[in-house]
C-alpha cells in the first residue's frame, strides 16, 4: 500500500511536483496516471521508488516512511518500478537479465522464469541472445519480466508502449491486462484512450499537479481529457 499526502518535490529549486495526494493498494488491478509530456509522472515514479526525495508531505509505503527506505528496500518491500530507460544489461543475455531482476528472491527464480516465459514466449525462444539483439518490443517485455521476478505486489509502468509499432502495442496492452491479474500496475501512459480503458482508478497530471481523479472510463469520457489532450 501507498500513501501520498501533499507530497513535493523539486530539482535544483525549480518545483515540479505540487502537493500530490493519494493511495494505491495492492488490491486494486490497474491505476492509471495520464498527463501531457513534462507533466512529472516519471518523476512521480522516482519519487515513489525512493530515487528522487521529497520536499514536503508524508509518503509511505505499506506503512514505511519513504524517508527511512533506500531504493534497494523499495523493492524488497513490494514496489518495482520499470523505468522508461529500461536499463537492461544489453551485452548479457536475457536470461541473465531475468536472473538479475531476482537478485533477492533466488528461491523461487525457477518458476517465476516459467511465468515470465509463459506469458512472453518469444524471450524464452531468445533466451541465451544478448539483450541488446532484441527489437524494441522484446526489450521492454523483458524489462517488464525482468520486474515480475522481484515478485511485486505493485510494478509501475513508465510509459510501456513508447517506441512500439501500433500492433505490438495493443499486445502490450493484452499482456498489462493479464499481469494486472495478480500484481497491481501503477501505469502511466501517453496512450491514453488504452490506458484509461483498463484502469479502475486514473489520474489526470497537469503542470505537477492532479487536476482530475475517477474511475477511468469515468476519467476518459470526461471534459478534463478533452481539454488537456485536444
Ligand atoms: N533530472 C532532471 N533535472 C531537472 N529537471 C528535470 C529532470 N527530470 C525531469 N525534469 C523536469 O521535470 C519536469 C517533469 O518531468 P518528467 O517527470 O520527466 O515528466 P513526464 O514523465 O510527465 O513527461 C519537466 O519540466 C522536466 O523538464
Ligand atoms: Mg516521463
């Protein structure tokens, strides 16, 4: 579980995150955080994982305060965040980068790689190829694996679909939904039509502030979506 209460934060004294307030639980399937380019989701996503500090407001993770935590515990605790970068190792091979996603849960590796597997069969057929030989859609569903092997009760998404032909993103799409079974996703998304369609809850960021809460659908059909994005 996390809550956010009136959380800033900054870089170098220039504000970009204003007085954010709210909560995402692991009961919930796919919250949603929608926002013109520059808005400050991914900067909402490293705040989250204990990357980027704040400067005011309370954030805690299932009951942690954030400012107690390292990034390394973030992921411990149940949070994993795939960042738009991706940062996978290209020269090693995708197997080895699963391994390394599930540096702090060896015990279970073997069968969270037969889930992985099972739900991206092309990474196990590309499983002994470097990283860095992949398309773009099979390195982002391998930095999506490589998160499910830290176990997550909650992955965010930064962005899955950037850089994907239009067909490979709707699969992505399918495969958000299906992960969204058993982990909740935090996912941000420029898509936004896809993405609101899938969420129970969404956000509409503006300018580093929340202008807009709903239910997705609730959120996708509303004048705050055609104001920002027409
Ligand atoms: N490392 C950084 N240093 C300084 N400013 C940054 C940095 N990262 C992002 N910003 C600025 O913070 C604002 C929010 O950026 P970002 O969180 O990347 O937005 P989004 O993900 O919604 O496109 C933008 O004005 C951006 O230029
Ligand atoms: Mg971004």
């Amino acid at each position: 579980m996390i809550e956010a209460t009136d959380i800033d934060t900054s870089y170098g004294g220039i504000q970009v995150l204003w007085d954010l307030s709210f909560s995402v639980s692991e009961e919930e399937g796919v919250v949603a955080i929608v926002g013109p380019n520059g808005a400050g989701k991914s900067t909402l996503l490293r705040v989250l994982s204990g990357i980027q500090p704040i400067d005011d407001g309370e954030l805690t993770l299932w009951g942690e305060d954030i400012e107690s935590l390292q990034p390394s515990d973030v992921v411990d605790m149940g949070f994993v965040h795939v960042s738009e970068e991706r940062n996978l190792f290209n020269e090693m091979t995708v197997e080895e980068n699963l391994e390394m996603g599930a540096y702090k849960r060896r015990e279970n590796m073997e069968s969270n790689m037969q889930e992985v597997y099972d739900l991206f069969p092309i990474l196990d057929e590309r499983s002994s190829q470097t990283a860095g030989s992949l398309s773009g859609g099979e390195q982002q569903m391998l930095a999506i694996g490589r998160g499910l092997m830290a176990e997550p009760k909650i992955l965010a998404l930064d962005e899955p679909s950037e850089g994907l032909a239009p067909q490979i993103t709707d699969r992505m799409f399918e495969k958000i939904e299906a992960i969204s079974e058993d982990v909740t996703i935090l996912l941000i998304e420029q898509h936004v039509n896809k993405a609101l369609s899938l969420a129970e809850t969404a956000y509409l960021l503006e300018n580093g502030e929340f202008v807009a809460q709903d239910t997705g659908q609730g959120l996708l059909e509303s004048q705050h979506i055609e104001d920002a994005y027409l």
